[in-house]
C-alpha cells in the first residue's frame, strides 16, 4: 500500500516522475492536469469550464476540483495505494482530503528554482496519446516530434508560453507553496532536491519512499 502526493511548482517533473512510480509500485496515477486536459479534448462541460483558466495559468475552482478527485479515489483500484499529481495544490485542497478520511504515506516536495523551471517548460512537448513527457534538449524524443514510445505525434501545450508560465509560478508561489508548512506539520512532508537527472531524482524518491 502506497499513497503519495507530489508536490512543486509548475515544471518540477511531477508529471514525469509519478509515471516511473506508478509503474514501479502498480498504483494509478492520477494527474488533474491531465484529466482537464483531455476534458478540453473532448469538449466535455468540465473541459470548456477549466480551459479558460488553464490558459490564463490560473487554478480551476476548488470545488471543481475536489468533486473530481474524490470521484476518481472512490473507484476501486485506488484500494490499495495511488499517486496524486498536482492535487492537492490549495488548502482547501488538502482539506477536503482529510475530510473525507484519505490517508497519505508521503508529500514528495520536488524543489526546482523558478529560473529552471521556465527552461524546462519552454522546450517541453508531451505525448497526447501514453502521456510521455519530452524536453527539446533535456530529454528529445529519437525522432523530432514524435513519441518514442506510442508513435503519436507530439503537442506543445497551450499554458507553456513564458508569460502563462510566469503567471503559473506565481499562483504557485501564492497558492500552493503553504502546503509544505501544512503538511510539515503533519510530519509527512520529505524534501527533494530535484535538479538533478531525472534518474537521479528517481532514485531519490524512492530513498525517501523507502526511508519514509
Ligand atoms: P498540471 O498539468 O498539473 O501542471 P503543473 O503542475 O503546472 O505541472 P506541469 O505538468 O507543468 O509540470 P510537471 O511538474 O509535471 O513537470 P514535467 O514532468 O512535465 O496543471 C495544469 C493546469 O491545470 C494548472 O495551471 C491549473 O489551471 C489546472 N489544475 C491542475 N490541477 C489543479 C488543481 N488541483 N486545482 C486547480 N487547478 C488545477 O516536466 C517538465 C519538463 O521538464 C519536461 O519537458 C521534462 O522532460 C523536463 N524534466 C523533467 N524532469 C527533469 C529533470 N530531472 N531534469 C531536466 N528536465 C526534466
């Protein structure tokens, strides 16, 4: 049984870590990011309801949120452990976990500084099929535009332009960042510097995971 949250600014590698881990340990991974995203794929009401704050890099409302969350913890194969990624990201967020009785092992806080953060996200293109994340110099597929590992043709997401990014970071910084305090507090809080590769960030986690 594993129950983890990953935390950190926009660009920490939340995204790309949670989908090593959740293979590793065979939980789901749960992604609000990207649930929203397919959400505006399909043009569903949450999609249309969530894009334009995306856009802008602001927080969709928290009861939007929270109602989708919980639905997804509710499902069964969430029974025995599974990885939040970007949620929760307020503390009503985290609240309303402990409201309705979730409990977490570990809070992983991915530490990047903001001016890396920006590097990371200027060059990022993502797999719109399996969901894997590239970097046009960090981490470049074998072929341009296209994902090593399905074939599908890779995108550029519409919230990575420098200025949506700035704005990320701030809401971050705002938002999200009291969080730490909140779960320090709880003693379930394990820091992680996560400039390194991303094997050794891997590595990393998995030292704190083990360590608890
Ligand atoms: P979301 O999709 O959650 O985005 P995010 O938190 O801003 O995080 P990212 O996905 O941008 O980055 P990441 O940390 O996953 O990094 P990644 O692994 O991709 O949310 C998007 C929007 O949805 C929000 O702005 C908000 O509007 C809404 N939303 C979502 N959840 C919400 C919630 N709970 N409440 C309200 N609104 C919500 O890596 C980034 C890049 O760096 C990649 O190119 C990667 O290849 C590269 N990289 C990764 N690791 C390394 C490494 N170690 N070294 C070098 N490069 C690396």
């Amino acid at each position: 049984m594993l129950r983890l949250i990953m935390l950190g600014p926009p660009g920490a590698g939340k995204g790309t870590q949670a989908k090593r881990l959740a293979e590793r340990f065979a939980i789901p991974h749960i992604s609000t990011g990207d649930r929203l995203r397919a959400g505006i794929r399909a043009g569903t009401a949450l999609g249309v309801k969530a894009k334009e704050y995306m856009d802008a890099g602001c927080l969709v409302p928290d009861d939007v949120i929270i109602g989708l969350v919980q639905e997804r913890l509710n499902q069964a194969d969430c029974a025995n452990g599974f990885l939040l990624d970007g949620f929760p990201r307020t503390v009503k967020q985290a609240e309303a976990l402990d409201i309705a009785g979730v409990m977490i092992d570990h809070v992983i806080d991915m530490e990047v500084p903001d001016d890396d953060v920006v590097v990371r996200l200027s060059g990022r293109s993502v797999c719109p099929s399996c969901g894997t994340v590239f970097h046009l110099t960090l981490s470049s597929p074998k072929k341009e535009g296209i994902c090593d590992k399905c074939g599908a043709k890779l995108i550029v997401r519409d919230d990575d332009k420098e200025d949506t990014v700035r704005n990320r970071l701030r809401v971050y910084h705002r938002s999200t960042a009291p969080l730490i305090a909140f779960y320090e507090e709880k003693g379930l809080l394990r820091r992680l510097d996560a400039v390194g590769t991303v094997d050794d960030v891997f590595n990393g986690i998995l030292r704190l995971v083990e360590v608890g």
